[in-house]
C-alpha cells in the first residue's frame, strides 16, 4: 500500500494518526503489535520492576514540575492511559484492593482548572457556564461547531468532540488550525446525528462546509472550509463569550513581562523565561494541585484522627484514589465531599465558585478498571 503523509525528508510518516487512517490489513495489525509492544515495554514491565511483594510504592514528587504541579515516577502512576481501551485495561487491571471485599475509588476534582479559572479570570460568563447549575458550554459549542439544534447534540460525540477538541485546548492555547484538522478527523468517522441517517459530515456540507482547508499558519482559511467555520467559532468564543478572560490574559502576560514571575493564589512564585502560553497556564494548573493537595492532606489527618481502615493510595491529575473498607464508604465519601464544598473554600477565600467532585467506585475486589461513576 502507498502512505501518502510524508515528513520534512520525504519519508513515509508511519506514527498512529497517519497509519491508522490506512485501511489495509498490515496496517491494522502492525499498529495492534505496536500497542501490545507498548504496553508491555513501557507500562506493565515498569510495573512489574517496582513489585515490591505484590505492591509498588510510587514516589510522588511535589518539587520537580515547573507549574507546581506534582510528578510521580517508580512506577510513573499519572502515565497509565485512560482513552486508549486497550492500555487502559491492561495496566489498571494489575491494581486491585490490599484485601478482598474492599473497594477502589476515584475522587476525580470536577472541572478543577476551569473553575480555578474562574477564580484568577473572575469573567461572568465563565463562571456562568462552567459552574452555573444551567451551563452546557460544551454543548453550547457543539451547536455552534456543528450547526446543530439542542436536541442534536450527542453527549458522547459532537459534545466530547467539542469538549476535547475544541474548548479545552483553546483554554490551553492552542488555535483554529491546530483544532480543526483534530475535530474533522472525528468528523470522518461517519458518525450519524441523533435518529438520523444523516452524517455530521454531511451535515456540514449542507450548511456549506465542504471540506477541511488546508490549515496552514502562512495562509488564510477559506470561505466554504471547515478551517475558516472553527476561526469563526473561536473569534466569538474570545472576542465575545469570553472577552473577560482574554482581557485577563493580556493583562497577566503584560504584568509578567514586566516583573519576570508572577505569584500564584497559593503563594507559589514562578520566574524565569516561560512562553505565552505557559506563562496563562501555569498559574491556573499550580493552584488546582494545590487545592486537590490541601484537601488530601486534611482527608488524610482524618483518616488517621480515627483510625479509619481506608486508606488513600494514589494520585492522579486532579483525582484521589482510595482502598476503602466497605463499611466506611459512605463515611469516606461524605467527608471528601464536606473536606472540598465546604472547607476548601472557608481556607482560601480567593475561591469564588463552587467545587464538586465525581465519585467513580469498582466492585467490591474489582480492579482499578472496573471503576464506574456514581452517584453518592
């Protein structure tokens, strides 16, 4: 078969994104061997270096990561992927409860960095829609992304497209042309609207999007591209929806430019040479750690306080992960959730919006993997 995607030498490019589109045999089960090759060599085989009598101890690192955000490594717990189904169950499936008939949880922060967002932004509209009992933002830019009615909107496609795709890298920095070649690739998947024998592609080109556009920084997008229709998106999405947020930007790069560092609302000082993007991000991912590690360690000094058989095993991202006795589960959860809606905010008055947490539990002796979300 002929791959047409070349690199800046002219070799054939043979990386997933490009091999996966190729619809041949070979290809599907050489990136298959590739996934188990990975699997094996970087996540199980670490893990199974660390097996300490059937455990590992991972260390947790609170002094190495620039943005102030904590590192893990022997093994590398925060590497382990949850959107790839294969690695995923692969390497969560090795970690179960110390004994039988407890139970694995993740406490996942709920939007922490979006709503600390809010608090360092303080754009009413932000605030509005991301935490507001109301706000559908990803839904809303769906609508927008798609050309869709409400009731179109698929929670599980066009919303996590625009959810992933869209909104949440433009909150990291990235732009028009970087977004859309990673929404049209979902797009050709040839997903159906919503009791519809109509595509989202299809849709598309009825309301006049033709095709992709070529994405090129040095050239300007096209009328009838689905390049030139994500620029439209974005330039509401700033200059309008968010205009208070890209007001704050411009004055938190000025006030960095000027001093060379900026302190966080967690006291933390950050200086040196940083990229515009780094320096908008920085702050924001710092104190969201920040706020999950202040409510661990007041979590943990409870657990201690009264002897509680749960224990907190694991950290990542902006989650918590516990070995919970079944008879203290209700117990464990209820003061999670006091130790974040409530004595959180009474620590750091800079927090102006509501913080909530999403409770994923495993069967009782089942697997990290088998964790699903409830409702407690």
């Amino acid at each position: 078969y002929t791959c047409l995607a070349r690199t800046a030498t002219g070799k054939p490019q043979t990386d997933e994104a490009v091999l996966s589109k190729v619809d041949h045999p070979f290809a599907k089960d050489y990136l298959y061997i590739q996934k188990l090759k990975k699997a094996n060599g970087t996540f199980l085989k670490g893990i199974k270096d660390e097996l300490v009598n059937g455990f590992v101890h991972p260390v947790f690192n609170l002094h190495i990561v620039t943005t102030y955000r904590s590192s893990c490594d022997s093994p590398n717990m925060h590497n382990y992927p949850k959107r790839n189904p294969e690695m995923y169950e692969l390497t969560r499936r090795a970690f179960i409860p110390k004994e039988k008939g407890r139970i694995l949880g993740e406490v996942d922060f709920a939007g922490i960095e979006v709503r600390v967002a809010c608090c360092y932004t303080k754009d009413p509209q932000l605030i509005k829609e991301f935490t507001g009992p109301d706000g559908d933002p990803h839904g809303d830019t769906a609508r927008q992304l798609f050309f869709l009615t409400k009731e179109q909107v698929d929670k599980k496609t066009t919303r996590d497209w625009a959810k992933n795709r869209f909104v949440f890298p433009q909150f990291y920095g990235s732009v028009f042309f970087q977004c859309a070649p990673h929404i049209w690739e979902a797009v050709e998947q040839g997903i159906k609207l919503p009791n519809s024998d109509v595509t989202v592609k299809e849709h598309l080109k009825a309301n006049g999007v033709k095709n992709l556009g070529t994405c090129n920084p040095q050239e300007k997008p096209k009328p009838g591209t689905f390049e030139y229709h994500v620029k439209s998106v974005e330039d509401d999405f700033w200059n309008n929806r968010f205009k208070v947020f890209t007001q704050w930007k411009k004055d938190w790069w000025n006030a960095y430019c000027r001093e060379g560092g900026f302190r966080t609302y967690t006291g933390f000082y950050v200086h040196g040479v940083y990229k515009r993007n780094e320096v908008l991000n920085y702050a924001i991912q710092g104190s969201a750690f920040h706020l999950l590690l202040w409510s661990l360690i007041q979590i943990q000094k409870w657990l201690r306080k009264y002897k509680m058989k749960t224990k907190i095993i694991n950290q990542v991202h902006d989650s918590m992960v516990l070995d919970i006795h079944p008879t203290e589960l209700k117990t464990v959860i209820s003061k999670i959730k006091e130790v974040i809606a409530v004595d959180l905010l009474k620590h750091w008055k800079w927090i102006i919006v509501p913080m909530n947490v999403e409770v994923e539990l495993a069967p009782p002796s089942g697997s990290w993997h088998e964790i699903v979300k409830v409702d407690m």
